[in-house]
C-alpha cells in the first residue's frame, strides 16, 4: 500500500495538471550542498504527458532522482505545466528532479556557450534541482577526430584534435557548475574509458571532469556485477580523496553488438537483485552515489519476471545424492517452473515446470568434493534471478596424526603404526559411516579390514617391517554423501628394535660326565647387535655375548634338562627360543 505522502502527491499532481497551476514556476528549496546518497535514479529520455504516471513510477520502484531530459530551448507552456506538477510532488515526497541535456553535437565546446544558456534556461523554470549533462564528445567526429581500431587517434592531427576537445569538454563543465550557482548541483554521465585518457597539463580526464562537477554518473554497462564493480573502482577512490559522488550505471535499452552490457531481454527482478548486490558490495563507501538506470522506457518495457526463491536446503540422501527445498519467491510475477543449479566439483542444471519446490539430484560426484545450489523461477514473462547459494553438501574433511612415536610390535623386525583421525568435519554431508584403510607408502603395511567405527579417538594401528623406514600411512572418511580424498601422516619407523628369536641346538656331552654341548648358531639383530644371550636350565651358566659351541655342567650324569636361549640388543630381550630337553652324559 502506498504511503501517505505518495497519496496526497498524487492528488496534488492531478490538480496542478487540471487547474494549470504549473505555468507559474514553482519554488523549492534549495538542495544541502553535500551530494546526497541515492539509491537509484534513472535518465528519462521520453515521457507522457500525464506527470502522475512518472511519479508513480518512481514510487514503486524507489527511484530517488529522475533525470528528465530538456528541450534545447526553454521549456514550452505544456512543458512548464507537467514540470510544475512533477516537481512538486517529488520534492514533497524527499525526491529530486534534475535537467537533463543529451548532446552529441558541439555543445562540448565550452566557447559557444550552449551548454550554460541551456542549464540557466531549465533551472530558471524553478522545477529542477539540478541538472545532468550527458554530453558525448566521441561521438562527433568533427571534434573527436578519426580513430584506429584500438580506439586511439589515427594521426597526429586527430591527437591533437582530440587533445583540444578534452580540453574544451573539462572547461564547459566548469562554466555550466559557475553558472548554476552553489544551490544547483551539476553532474556530467560520463564513460570510465576516459581514465585513459590524460590533458595537456598532464591531468587524468575522468578525474579533471569529476574535479569540476559535483558527481559523475558512469556508464559501467554490464550484467556481470563483479565486472562492474571493477570498471568503477578507480573512480570510487578518487571520489572519495575529492569528496565526490558517483553513481553506478546500468542499461537496459537493447545492444545488439554487446549483449552482456544490458539487462534488455532480462527481467526486472534480475535488474532489481543485480542492483541490491551492489549497494550491497558498494553501499560502505562514501563516495557510492547509489544506482542510476539507462533509461525509463527501456526499463518498463523489461517483462516483471518472478522474484528470487529463498531458504534454499540441501539435504544428502545417499551416495552422491541430495534433496534441494526451497521457498515460492515473494514478488514479482508467478512462477510457473524452477531451475535448479549446482556448482561443485561439477556443474550443471535441471529445469521443471509446475509449483512443486522441491527437487532430487542423482549422480553427484561423491568422491572429495563439494556442492552448493541455486533455484530460479521461470515465469511466462522470464526468469527471475537465481536464488542466494544453499548450504554446502559435500564429503568430510579431517586430519591424520601419527599416535605412536616409538612404534613396538611383539613380532621383532616388525613394529604398529597408529593413525589418528582429528579434526572432522561433516561439511554438510550427513552423518559419519566410518574410517577405512587408503593404503601406504611405501606399500606393505597390513591395515584391518573393513570401516572402523569413527569415536573420538578414532585410531588405525597397522603393522610394518621397519629397517629405518618413513611410512606414509593414509584414512578415508565417509558420509551419507561420499567419501573423502585420502588424508595422510607420515610415521617415521626406528631403524632398530628388539632382536630375533635365537636359534641354538643343545646335545648330550661327548667325553665328560653330566655334560651338555649348546651350539648357539645366533639371532638376528633388527639394526642393534647382540650383545647378551642368557640361557636358561638348571645346568651351569655361561650368558655369552657371541655366537658359539658353549659346554654346560649339570647337576646329574644321565638325566633330562631343558634349555632355553633369550638374545639381547640394546632395545632389549627378543622372544625365547624354543624348550630343547636334553639328556646330560653319563
């Protein structure tokens, strides 16, 4: 519902139109000299004679300054009739209307004056706010000189002709701001290509042109707003060294050499979400004058289109598989279909018609990756703009640390390796199946089998041969959507353990009585020496530092004893070897 203001606007337009007030010229108050940030306004190039129509216009669509073109002569009777009652009613509703000059003539040529007697004609009417030069020298060529491909001046005499016209185009700026007087602001539209643009004096042409207006509207022409976030970079910092206000331009007239310049073919609701994404992205900085649009009938005549859905969800429901929902748009005209689109570790898109606001996605790469999706409504005037991106959906994320600093096994030779699974992260992909096994480096640790259950101290202990080794030891990690790449941790293996089990053969003594001969053939060290084997039985003892054939007396002549034979390294005793019994001799 409109507000108050807009209502009582409204009947006070009809009025003036009826009574035929406006041939007295109205008086406003005098703008605050410090630009004003709107959000939008727009050129006005042709309008109809009924003033309420443009003024609901810009009610409906939160346009805060037009730009209404002006003849070049002074307005006629009929013309300061719907001035009046336009005037009016924006002004009573905190909007503003600018004089608008279009020229691709001479009027660049400070000398002949045009441009100040057509500013001082218009705000003499009393209408206006000020006014907005849109005047377009390059597109002369008897002033601009011929130009090469690149754009740049074909010869010497261009360049100079061209130098002369900047020169003159800067200087008519200044003599329209002089003037108009301190109470009227001036703004010129104006291109960022002239940032290449540079004076005799060696000045920045963009920069002199914004040194002698009050704002510059610059025709940033893109649907890409990332693009047009770039072309008017450099004169959002310059704005705010001067304290200067620019406005940020988009098109909507039809560019059949440019496309993508333009939001012809589009939707309002596109137009309508681009611009929110960049006050959005533009609105902090000071010298962000708010949007301006080219122009007013190229906009209305844009088809309304559907506004964006919202709350979009995605919701994994098995391998590579996720359920989007979504909420009907708010706005703008019915849907009668959605888009549903992803990006990720693939892209792509699926269009169905009907009210439904939910769809599947089979088929996702469910392999370390990642998605996140937007839905757009098809109405039968156009699409809208797409939806804000979803939540993302996608295989889990974790760390791999190695548990275990001093690796042991009791197989000597051989030592355990601990994986440890820390920092887990889901990443939207549902709940988490288990831990599994991706394999060494180099090859030869035997992991267990299967999914290990993921707790919070989730560890995989797998068994290597060490002889010095760095082992690479990797885990995967699984959701409802997928599995992830494999996450490594390198364990570097003692080059040494415990030694092996002994090997010895005990007989019965030959030629002495209750003898037995033990010939101790050795053990292997695993990286450390022997340096001990102790021997055990009831016999005497010899715990002998080598290898060798040792004689042991026992108690008795004739009887049965049991040796066994344990070797010792510096990182201690190795496993026992085999019982042997023995008789001792007679």
């Amino acid at each position: 519902m409109p507000h108050p203001i807009h209502r009582i606007a409204r009947t006070a337009l009809v009025i003036l139109v009826v009574l035929g007030t406006a041939l007295s010229p109205v008086t406003t108050a005098d703008p605050a000299d410090a630009a004003p940030v709107a959000s939008r306004s727009v050129w006005v190039w042709e309008h109809g004679s009924d003033p309420a129509e443009l003024y609901d216009w810009t009610v409906d669509h939160d346009v805060d300054i037009v730009n209404l073109v002006g003849r070049t002569t002074a307005p006629s009777p009929a013309e300061l009739t719907y001035l009046a009652a336009l005037g009016t009613a924006l002004h009573a509703a905190g909007k503003r209307l600018n004089a608008l000059a279009g020229d691709t003539g001479d009027w660049a040529i400070a000398s002949n004056g045009k441009a100040v007697a057509w500013a001082r004609a218009h705000l003499a009417t009393g209408a206006f706010d000020g006014v907005q030069l849109d005047v377009e020298p390059w597109a002369n060529e008897a002033i601009w000189g011929t130009s090469a491909p690149d754009g740049s001046p074909a010869t010497a005499a261009d360049a100079a002709l061209r130098q002369a016209t900047l020169r003159s185009y800067v200087q008519m700026i200044a003599d329209v701001k002089a003037a108009v007087g301190q109470g009227k602001r001036v703004e010129v539209s104006t291109g960022s290509w002239f940032n290449y643009y540079t004076l005799g004096d060696g000045r920045n042409v963009l920069e002199a042109v914004m040194d002698a207006a009050d704002s510059i509207a610059v025709m940033s022409y893109n649907t890409d707003t990332a693009v047009v976030e770039r072309i008017v970079a450099q004169e959002l910092a310059y704005g705010n060294v001067v304290g200067k206000t620019v406005r940020v331009g988009m098109e909507t007239n039809r560019r059949p050499d440019s496309p993508e310049e333009t939001y012809y073919g589009r939707s309002r609701a596109i137009l309508d979400a681009d611009a929110a994404t960049l006050v959005s992205h533009l609105g902090s900085n000071p010298a962000f004058g708010g949007i301006i649009i080219e122009d007013l009938s190229g906009w209305m005549a844009l088809p309304t289109g559907p506004a964006a859905p919202s709350a979009v969800t995605a919701t994994p429901t098995g391998t590579g598989t996720v359920a989007v929902t979504w909420h009907a748009p708010n706005g703008g005209s019915a849907p009668a279909g959605y888009r549903l689109c992803w990006t990720g570790t693939t892209a792509g898109c699926v269009q169905r018609a009907g009210s439904s606001t939910s769809a599947t996605v089979t088929g996702l790469d469910a392999s370390n990756s990642a998605y996140r999706f937007t839905v757009t409504a098809i109405g039968a005037d156009g699409a809208g703009p797409p939806s804000a991106l979803s939540n993302t959906v996608g295989t889990p994320t974790f760390a791999v640390t190695n548990t275990r600093g001093a690796p042991t096994h009791p197989t000597p030779g051989f030592a355990n390796l601990d994986a440890s699974v820390t920092g887990v992260r889901s990443n939207g992909g549902g709940a988490l199946l288990g831990v599994r096994w991706a394999g060494s480096s180099p090859a030869g640790c035997r992991p267990p089998r299967g999914p290990v259950a993921l707790t919070g101290r989730t560890r995989i202990t797998c068994t290597v041969a060490p002889r010095g080794s760095r082992y690479r030891l990797g885990l995967t990690l699984t959701n409802v959507f997928g599995t992830s790449a494999p996450t490594y941790a390198t364990h570097a293996v003692a080059a040494a353990s415990r030694p092996g089990r002994p090997v010895f053969t005990a007989v019965t003594g030959r030629g002495r009585g209750r003898t037995i001969t033990v010939i101790i053939r050795g053990a292997a060290g695993y990286g450390s020496a022997v340096t001990q084997y102790v021997e055990t039985s009831r016999c005497s003892r010899h715990n002998p530092t080598t290898a060798g054939t040792y004689t042991y007396t026992c108690p008795a002549g004739g009887r049965w004893y049991s040796f066994t034979v344990t070797a010792r390294n510096a990182h201690g005793a190795g496993p026992t070897a085999s019982v042997r019994t023995v008789r001792s001799h007679r």
